[in-house]
C-alpha cells in the first residue's frame, strides 16, 4: 500500500516536472477541454501536446474522454485526487519542519536562559 502511494507520488512528480504540463494543469483548471484547445492554450502542436497528455494521463493527474459532439475528438479533465495526495504529502513534510524548528526553537530559548 506505501508502495503504491510513493509510486503515484513519483508519477505525479515527474508529470508536473516540465512546465508545459504544468500549463495544462492550469488550463484544465477551468473545466474540461478539448485536446486542441490545450494545444492553443500551451501554444504548441497538437501532436507535441497530445504527448503531454499521454503522460498527465498515465500518472493519473488527467482523465480523457471521447467527446460526445464529435466521437474523434478527446475531452481532458482534471482528477483532484491526485491533486489532494500531493497536497498531503506536502503538508505532512511542512509540518515535520515545522516541528523541527519549534524544537530548534525551544532548544535556543532553553540556551538563552541557561546563560543568564
């Protein structure tokens, strides 16, 4: 199960390490889209979008639909799950460090007191 997670946390990772994925993130967080209008929102080919997609999919951040208006277009929507993980893990770490410094902190003033 810890597995797992760590895994999915390094896809989610990796996936938005490049910036144009991230721009995608960041468009699809007005509502679902057509693959060719995140193509026009990163300002890159279809194609070379398409491959960004494909790697947002695997990991998990997207989920991809056939559009119902026109059954050969593709519709992407943001998955918060995904999302939410990361968000934990990063409020888990914060947390740690901020425990580390209120103990680093708490050491300090116990110093401080002890010199006077």
């Amino acid at each position: 199960m810890i597995n797992a997670m760590v895994d999915d946390l390094a896809s989610t990772l990796t996936a938005l390490g490049d910036p144009t994925r991230r721009r995608v993130i960041e468009l699809l967080q007005g509502g679902p889209q057509r693959a060719s209008d995140l193509a026009d929102g990163t300002g890159m080919s279809r194609q070379a979008t398409s491959r960004h997609l494909k790697v947002l999919s695997a990991s998990g951040l997207v989920d991809v639909e056939l559009d119902e208006a026109d059954g050969r277009g593709r519709v992407y929507r943001l998955r918060s799950d995904r999302l939410a993980a990361l968000r934990a893990w990063l409020d888990q770490v914060q947390a740690g460090h901020a425990e580390q410094l209120a103990a680093f902190k708490r050491h300090a003033d116990g110093d401080r007191e002890g010199r006077r």
